[in-house]
C-alpha cells in the first residue's frame, strides 16, 4: 500500500480533476460526507455543487490560503477492491483528522493499480485549521498502523532473517539481530527482542540451540574468504579494507573491543553474500588484519585495483570512485589520484588517461539515463539526447506507471489552475522542461519518469518564461563537450547530473534569462 499527499492548493482542483476522471468513465464517486443539506441531493450533485460548499467552509479561516488537501491510496495490482480501499481511507481521515471536514473519495481502476483519491478541505466547519506539522511522516505512520505493520512485524522480519544465516555461537546469533538495533535478552528459556525500549517479541532459545548444535564449518567458504582476504588487505588499513569488503563482496566486518580499551581483542565476519557468521580467525589472524601499511603499498595496491577495475566496461565514475576511496585513495574527474590526506594541489601518485576519464563520465550518464522509465522509442530518443548517450545503449525495458502519470498530472493541473508561476513549480516538484521534434516534454528527476506535456495537460502556458532544455539546437559534438566539461568542473558527489544539466540548459536557453542565471550562479560561486 502507498499513501501520497499531493501539494496543498488554493482552490479544489482535486475535485475538477476526478470529475473530469468521472465524466469519462475512468472514476467512480465511492463517498461524499459531512455536506450538511447537500447530502440529501446525493447522486444529483455536481462539482460545482462540491467546490463551492467546501470554498464556504475554507473561506471560515482566511488565514489559509491553501485550503485543498488532496491524497492518494493506491494498492498493488488488484489486490483491495474498491470496498476495502474506501474502509482504509475513511481509517485513514479519521487518525489524520479529516474524517469531520467535507471530504470525496474517488476509487480508480483504469491503471495497473486500484487506488482512491481523497479531497477535502484543510479547514474544520468550527474554522480551525486541521493540523498538517509533519503530514507526510504522519501519513506513512498511519498508514503503517492501519495495515498493522507495527515494530513487531519488523522485529519477527529481522528474526527470520537471522535465522536464515548459519552461525556458531548465541554471540553470533544476537549479533545479527544488534546490528539492525535490535537489543536481545533472555528470560524463562526465552529470547526477549527489544527495540524502542519494549519488550515486542519473544522466542524460544531451545530453537536456536537446536541450529547451533547442527552447525558445521563451511570449510569452503572459509576458502575462498582466505584467498580474498590475502588479495585485497594487502595496502589497506582495517576501515579502508572493511569498506572495500561491504562495497565489492557484501561481507561486513565487526571488531569487538572491550568498554574503555582502545585495542581490539577480535572479530565477527558477517558473510551476507552466503548468510554465514565467521569468526575472524578462520580467515585471517587479528594481528595480520590490524597490520599497518606503508605509502608505497598503498600506492601499489591502487594501481593494482586500477588495472582491475579498468576491465569492467561497465564502470562509471562515482563506482570506480568509491572503490578506490574504499582502499584510501581519492579521485578527481581530471583523472588525478591522491592519497587521502594528500594536499588537493599536490602531484597525484597515479592517474588516469583522458580516454579512461570519459568512458566513466560516459557510464554515469548512462547508468542515470537508465534508472528513467523507458516506456517507448519516443522516450528512448529523448533520453539518449538528454543525456547523450548512444541511443543503442538505452532499451524499452520499463513498464509506464499510470499512477505516477495521474499523479504529475494531478499536481500540474492544481499548480496551474492556481496561477502558480511554472518555473516555481518546476523547481519544488524536481520536474524540468525539454523540447525536442517541435513537443514539449516534462522530466520527471525525482521518480525518473519522461512525460509528453500533451499527455499531462491541454494547458499551453508560456514556455518562453520558463528554463527550458533545448534538444534540437546545437551539435551533438558541441553539447558533448559542454557536458564533459560540466562535469570537470562540478565538486562533490550529490547533484552532478543536476549541476550538469543546468549547465547545458544555460548554454542552450540563448535568451536574456539565460544569461542572468549564469551570472547569478556565478555569483554564488
């Protein structure tokens, strides 16, 4: 189940919005409640009828400007019926307390997903405002409480899934649960699970002696845990070669160290890739593991990694990135590699050639290029073109999702109804314009969604007064190298593709605005 809570807005689009759903045959009105005398006219009410009794009823607290509230309840596939979806969502106003306010329930069936929209009004009939602090964290805590998916379910989620793990010891056992914050005691032949300070499950210790006692070393395993161990510590301090081992093997390493001793005194290996719980000693003595490095191993032991990673055609930057931070060595996008700790103007110990440099930028943009919902050809073209990447390299892989569709359109339909400035919208809702073939398009950057702006809203407003990225201007050789050099010049690791895109979208606007962002950002630079 997935609760959404769109933007508030001024007026009720929400309900013109499903109306319009219901004229055409794609909504159906499960509810309408606490019109006063209206609901005694129930079935031969119009939306006007509707807007205009809750704008009374907003209109008793001016100090609300937008009054709408307006979410969705959708499940997976067909599994609620519109029954069940409509007894959630009432559950669902009264704990976020709504239930009293003139509300509608609209359920939908024409996506892939059964779903309700609820509209009501964010003012009580006594003129108070309904509280809305933190409304998004309360909604999924509610929704949460409403399908019982309590600390409980969690903590017995966290119990099947230790025990699904091979392990020696009870140590081993709690240890498991300890690290997803769960704290375990025992009590009358019993494990108490606490988590919150309470007691919320409890099971039986006979059950995991039993396991304990049908253990046998996975000689194997140990093995091949021997020889990755001998490979890659070599170079490495203990935190450098624990990264490396969670990033690239799925293996975490857990040093114990008694209360008020700096000096470990052993370790747990939790092998998640084979569910296994190791002691350290199996693998690898603790006095080797701690062993110091020197400079020149370090660097040894990078261009050995380099060489390694530099056959995965499939790498992109901020993973090879990662992987040699994991080992103590830090990257630019100029290709320079320094040790950490190492002067930023310092002579790099190694680098990388320029070819090298922009096959990674190339899998970067890729990579972001792919996590986009490639619905169609259209879509393919659009996105190899926004993110120029070879359109050969993209394929029609993702299923669309009407409900993220009805969703956007929900909200752009509210923003503009409202008079709300285009750019301002953009910018809160992650959205950007591109225009491409002569058609506008909106990208969606937050649930990596590619609409055709006809599809969303039969609105033309001005896209001259908006920053739009222009994909039909300029050669592909010149907007390869914009990119490129975006990307040289953008620092740190959150954002580079926004920063990226921005970049190209001022270079491509060729208009007065344009430019003033430009000198604006440079300012802030």
């Amino acid at each position: 189940m997935i609760v959404k809570i769109l933007s508030a807005a001024a007026g009720f689009n929400g309900v013109v919005y499903n109306e319009e759903k219901r004229a055409q045959g794609a909504a159906q009105l499960l509810k309408a409640e606490n019109f006063g005398f209206l609901n005694l006219a129930a079935g031969n009410l119009k939306q006007e009828d509707y807007i205009r009794y809750m704008t009374l009823v907003a209109n008793t607290n001016e100090s609300v400007l937008k009054s709408q509230f307006h979410a969705i309840i959708s499940c997976k596939g067909r599994e609620k019926s519109a029954e069940e979806l409509l007894e959630i969502a009432e559950k669902y106003l009264q704990r976020m307390g709504y239930h009293d306010n003139p509300y509608l329930i609209y359920f939908h069936s024409d996506t892939a997903h059964n779903h309700v929209h609820i509209v009501s009004t964010r003012v009580s009939k006594e003129g108070k405002k309904v509280n809305d602090k933190y409304e998004n964290m309360r909604s999924q805590k509610v929704m949460q409480e409403i399908l019982m998916q309590d600390v409980a379910y969690e903590v017995k989620a966290y119990l099947r899934k230790a025990l699904a793990y091979g392990f020696s010891s009870e140590a081993q056992f709690k240890l498991l649960l300890e690290r997803e914050g769960v704290k375990v005691t025992e009590k009358d032949g019993q494990y108490q699970f606490i988590k919150y300070g309470s007691v919320v499950h409890a099971f039986a210790r006979k059950e995991v002696a039993d396991r304990i006692a049908k253990y046998k070393a996975p000689d194997t395993r140990v093995g091949q845990l021997k020889a990755i161990f001998r490979k890659y510590k070599r170079g490495l301090t203990v935190e450098q070669f624990s990264g490396l081992l969670k990033e690239k093997f799925g293996i975490e390493l857990v040093v114990h160290q008694a209360k008020g001793k700096s000096t470990p005194y052993g370790y747990t290996i939790l092998d998640h890739a084979s569910k296994l719980v190791l002691k350290g000693s199996q693998v690898m003595k603790l006095d080797e593991l701690l062993s110091s490095v020197n400079r020149e191993e370090k660097i040894q032991a990078g261009r050995e990694l380099i060489a390694k990673l530099s056959a995965d055609r499939g790498l992109c930057y901020t993973g090879f990135k990662r992987q040699l931070e994991a080992t103590g060595l830090l990257v630019n996008k100029k290709g320079e590699i320094r040790i950490k700790g190492d002067e930023e103007g310092s002579i790099p110990v190694l680098m990388l050639d320029k070819a090298h440099v922009r096959a990674l930028l190339y899998q970067e943009r890729l990579q972001e290029a792919r996590q986009y919902a490639v619905t169609s050809d259209k879509d393919m073209r659009l996105l190899s073109r926004l993110f120029f990447v070879k359109q050969s390299d993209l394929s029609v892989a993702k299923a669309s999702d009407p409900l993220e569709k009805e969703v956007v359109a929900a909200k752009l339909h509210s923003g503009l109804a409202s008079g709300r400035p285009l750019q301002e919208m953009l910018d809160s809702c992650g959205w950007s314009i591109a225009h491409a073939d002569g058609k506008h398009f909106l990208i969606d950057h937050q649930q990596k969604r590619v609409y055709a702006w006809a599809d969303l809203t039969k609105e033309r407003p001005d896209f001259h007064a908006v920053q739009v990225v222009e994909l039909d201007k300029g050669s592909d050789r010149a907007r390869e190298e914009r990119l490129q050099d975006a990307w040289t010049q953008s620092s740190g690791t959150i954002g580079q593709l926004a920063a990226s895109m921005l970049y190209l979208m001022e270079s491509n606007l060729g208009s007065d605005q344009g430019e003033n962002r430009k000198r604006k950002n440079q300012r802030k630079r």
